[in-house]
RNA sequence: UGGGGCGUCGCCAAGCGGUAAGGCAACGGGUUUUGGUCCCGUCAUUCGGAGGUUCGAAUCCUUCCGCCCCAGCCA
C-alpha cells in the first residue's frame, strides 16, 4: 500500500485502531448540507475522508446532511455531487441522504421518550433561550420537563400530524439544565417546520436537528471515524449521549480538526453567498471565488488543489494559509502540462523596416519544454507585429533588459530585433509604434556570431493575430483577513479589492490559440497560465488568467522604486 | 474568566524525554531563446512567559499570559 502524504494525528488514530483491531477497516463520510457550493475549505475535509478511506482500503461515503427543508436546494446537491467527482473522489455505491433516515430517527426519539430521556417542551422560543443560562449561570428546568412519558408520546405524536404551528412544540433531550457545557442543556432534538423538502415532500413536518441526526446517520451507516470542524468539539459529549443511551451498536468517534483558511478571502457559506446575492461577483463560479466551480473557472485543476490540501496537512490550531500556497500548487501543476502559446496583453506595433513587404514565414516552437512530447508548432511571422508595451521603455532603467531604443533583444523563436525609431502621436506624445530592424541570421532566436542578448520577447504577427479578451485576477480582498477586519468593526463591502477583475479587449494572440476549447489550460509565455472560459467563442474568444508566472522583474522594480 | 480547544521561523507544519524535519514565502548564486522552470545556498542556540523535575525538556509538573469556539427550534 502506497503511503502518500503527510501524517497527521487523525491518521495516527486510525492506524492505532486499525492495529488494535478495533476496527479491521475505515469507513468515513463527507456530509454537506445542500445550502451552498462547495469552497475549498470543504476540499479539505473531502481530501482528507475520501483520502483517507482511499488510503486505507476502506470506503467514504457521500452524505448530504438534509435535516432543514427550509435551506436546501436540489441545486446544491447537483453542484455538490459534480464538485466531488471533479476533484476526482468515488462514492460508489455510498449515496446518501440524512433524510432516507427520518423514519429511524423517529422511532430513536420514541424510544428516547419511552426512556424518560426526551420530552415534548411547549416554551416559546424566547423561553428556550432564557431557561437555558447563560455561559457562567446554569439553565433553569422547563417546566414542561416532566410531562409523563404518555403525554410526550402523544403530544410528539401531535406534533409530527401537523396538528401544531411552527414553534408552538420541540422535542428535547432530557439531558442536565447545568451542565457547564450549554449543549447538553436539553438540546432540543425536533421541531416543527412546515415546509416542502427536496426528498421526503410533504412527509414530514419535523426534522431532527444536526445533534441529533449527525451521530444517527454516522451510526447506521457504521462510519468509524467521524471527522468535522473543531467548532464541534463541544457536541462530541452529545453525540457520544445519544448513542449510548440508545444503545446502538456502532458508535463511532467523532475527530475535529481545523478548518482551513486562506488569507485575502473568505470562506463561510454565509459569507459568500453574500458575495452572490450582493452582486459582488457574477456567481458562485466567478473565478475570484474560493468555491471549487470558482477555483475551476479560474483554471485551477483537481490536482493542483489535492496537492494544497495535501501540503497544508491537519492539525488543530487555528491556522491561515497563504495564498501563495494554492498558487504554488497550480504554478507547480501546470509547468509540467500547460501548453505554450504566445499572447500579446497590451499590444504595441512593431514594424521590422527590413523585412519584405508582403510576406511572411513560420517559424517552429516547442510547446512545452517540460514536455517534449508535446511537440511542436509553427508560428507565422510577418513585417508587422505586436509586442507588450510594457516591454518598451524608452528611457529604460537599470537592469531593465527588455526593448529601448536602440539596444537590440530577441523575439522569441525568431529573430533578434534592433529598436531603430519610436514613432508617437504628435499631440499626445503617445507612442504609437516602434520602427526595428531584423538580424535575418539570427532566425529562430539564435545569433551565429555568438552576440548575446539579454532580453527575449514574446510577439505576434499583426496580420495573423487572433483578436481575444483577457480577464485578469487579482485576490478578492485587500486585507488579509476580512473576517477578522469585520470584528473589528470594517465592513466586508469596504474591505473587497476593487481592482480584483481587469478586463482586457483587443489583446492579439497567436492563431494556434483557435484549436483551443473552453476549459483547456495554457500557458501564455512570459504572462502565466490561463484558461479558455466557458463563455469563450472562436468567434470572441476570452481567457481567465489563472495565476501569473513568478516574475523577478516586477519585484526587482519595486524594491527600485522603493 | 462556566466549559471546550489551541499556542514550534512571516505562513502552514513535523516533533510524543536524548539535544529543533519539511513545504510556502523571503534572500543570495548558477543554468536558461519564458527576468518562467531547474539547480545550489542562506533563513528558529530556540519551541507564548516564568519556575520546577531530570545527566538531559519543545516534549513531564506548576503557574501565568495570549488566541479561538459555545448561550440557533443553523450545520
């Protein structure tokens, strides 16, 4: 058995149980709640179940924990499913759904009643709250909390009719009203909503709350190791409540561990669907969000993000990534299998003055020179084409070794160029063109005398040039942690990065780019990787950059600049 | 200060009584027809603080400090 990844202390559990023979197999589960997509925070907590299971021969199961109606949408569970299998994780035959249960968890409840251990309570839930205490004072009992075991069984029996409003009646387990730990103050167990669920209809008017629904599910499905976020750790004493006092016969362990996150986002449910709603972004797939259909979008690959989750391990303190891991991960990931193509941002006329008129020549280039079985490619090349403006600079500053005038670089794959004269605008001073010189020798990009050169362009021939938009990304925050700003009184509105989306148009790219399809991945040499978006067309063809390449020049200017 | 957790490099994170892994970032240098990739090197005498136990402590004990979570009929 290959053993991939780091260790990590959920990992010394299982391989502690496992050699007890406590358990001779893993069984995990990934239980969402169908109310929103999926970020990469869940990523996380799918590598590590799916991942898990995978690792140890055993199986995840895919759960969605649909215990209120009011919140959950078919939609969700259709993104959620998609999501998953993207990343690359299998449920098999392991589908399933909180709400296959509700019938168990009723006759669980009747039972818990019959034991003396839950009651019908009719407080209001106003009542509920100030009967129950506060974090130094102990809960007061419900008066209601010792109704015979034949009332609670009728009244419930009421309740689950439809005989009552919402609110009027819970079920609650009979528990400890001062224990320190407010959970276990008679946590209520079922209430009463009256609305359409996505599975069971019309059936049910009560639904069991997570508390009590979680342990159920994990125990009929005969997980092992339940793995959730540390904020549960204090309900493990409930969950463990439950299963004893019903006597079930797997009890599996709850684990916590840490959430995951990312500096300069967001990564609540909540949060981001008000990033949705708010017209923020254009969606839940926008590229700037940190939901799975968005890191898609942007071009991030299943891979790249196993490999995050991977890199970043599990523990249990409190902990923000940086950003700059995930980009390492997909920069890492796409070296080795984007292919190359040459693109023109912020295009800038050049005309090679001794190149002959009407004509033109193709030149071969490697496309991947990670990857030689990737091959090869002819770009076409002609008397005029178009560079990055920012690789002119007509009073260039030290170490700045692209084009100026006079000094001489190469184009990529093709000739060295001389920069002869800067053409401008007369009234604006605008540069409108540059006027160079070819080396005819140096076609390719090598020079025969041995002459060096210290910079080398990426270009594209005007004539041929494929008319594209480019839609660059930058962090959707300013700050580094917006969640922690908001505390602190900022606004997340104020704290969003107004300069997170950069649409280009008229940007000029190499005509193999028409074989590419939404989706695909490549790289723009010198610019960074991109993907093809959806919303692509040969016709008015669109690229999301994904990540931009390392770039030394830009950190050696602003540490010039000071 | 009721309960539950957590504090090891700027950010993740190993370490489980034998003398501080690794990754990201950063910073030097080499290679280079992407200022990319790749390669090589630097980067915690110190583990939140203070005591103590021990031949020996990030690891054990005491105490103090800081941060996070909990008072939904959300999950």
């Amino acid at each position: 058995m290959e053993i991939k990844g780091a260790s990590h202390f959920i990992q010394d559990i299982i391989e502690k149980d496992l050699e007890s023979g406590k358990h001779d197999t893993v069984i995990t589960r990934f239980p969402p709640e169908p109310n929103g997509y999926l970020h990469i925070g869940h990523a996380k907590s799918i590598c590590l179940n799916f991942g898990l299971a995978e690792k140890y021969g055993g199986r995840c199961h895919l759960r969605f924990d649909d215990t209120n109606p009011r919140k959950e949408d078919p939609e969700y569970v259709h993104s959620i499913m998609h999501d998953v299998e993207w990343l690359g994780f299998h449920w098999g035959d392991h589908l399933y759904y909180a709400s296959d249960y509700f019938g168990e968890f009723y006759r669980y409840s009747l039972q818990l009643i019959k034991q003396g251990q839950a009651y019908v309570c009719s407080l209001s839930p106003d009542e509920i709250r100030s009967y129950r205490g506060t974090l130094t004072e102990p809960g007061i009992n419900s008066p209601y909390r010792k109704r015979s075991v034949q009332e609670n069984l009728e009244l419930f029996q009421e309740m689950k009719k439809g005989s009552f409003k919402e609110g009027e009646y819970v079920l609650r387990a009979r528990i400890d009203m001062a224990s320190p730990n407010i959970n276990m103050r008679d946590p209520v167990i079922y209430r009463i909503i009256h609305a359409w669920h996505h599975r069971t209809r019309d059936a049910w008017c009560i639904y069991p709350t997570y508390d009590y629904a979680h342990c159920l599910s994990d125990s009929i499905e005969g997980i092992t190791h339940s793995l959730c976020s540390l904020e549960f750790q204090d309900h493990r004493p409930l969950y463990d409540w439950f299963l004893e006092q019903l006597g079930v016969s797997c009890h599996p362990q709850q684990i916590e561990f840490a959430r995951l996150n990312l500096n300069f986002t967001v990564m609540s449910k909540r949060k981001l669907t008000q990033l949705v709603q708010s017209g923020h972004v254009s969606g839940w797939d926008d590229p700037r969000m940190p939901t799975i259909s968005g890191l898609r979008r942007r071009g991030y690959t299943p891979e790249s993000i196993r490999r995050f989750c991977d890199l970043i391990g599990v523990a249990k303190s409190d902990n923000v990534v940086d950003m700059s891991m995930l980009e390492y991960c997909i920069r890492e990931d796409l070296n080795k299998r984007a292919p190359r193509y040459m693109g023109v941002i912020n295009p800038l006329k050049v005309v090679i003055t001794n190149y002959p008129q009407e004509s033109s020549e193709e030149l071969p280039a490697i496309n991947n020179p990670e990857d030689e079985a990737m091959g090869t490619r002819n770009v076409p090349f002609s008397r005029v084409i178009y560079i990055e403006a920012e690789d002119f600079r007509e009073d260039p500053p030290k170490k700045y070794f692209r084009l100026a005038p006079g000094r001489e670089v190469r184009l990529r794959y093709a000739y060295f160029i001389t920069c002869q004269e800067v053409v401008k605008d007369q009234e604006t001073g605008r540069i409108l063109e540059l006027r160079c010189t070819y080396d005819p020798a140096t076609r390719g990009g090598d020079s025969p005398d041995g002459r060096k050169v210290k910079g080398t362009l990426h270009w594209v021939s005007a004539g041929h040039a494929v008319r594209s938009g480019v839609r660059i990304y930058d962090r959707l925050f300013s700050r580094p942690n917006p969640i922690q700003d908001e505390k602190k009184g900022l606004a997340l509105n104020d704290t969003l990065n107004p300069a997170s989306l950069q649409e280009q148009q008229g940007c000029m790219m190499e005509p193999a780019v028409k074989g590419l399809k939404p989706g695909d991945i490549l790289q723009f040499e010198r610019l960074g990787y991109f993907c093809v978006d959806p919303e692509s067309t040969p016709a008015s063809p669109v690229f999301n950059r994904t990540v931009s390449l390392k770039d030394t020049w830009a950190k050696i200017e602003k540490k010039m600049q000071g």
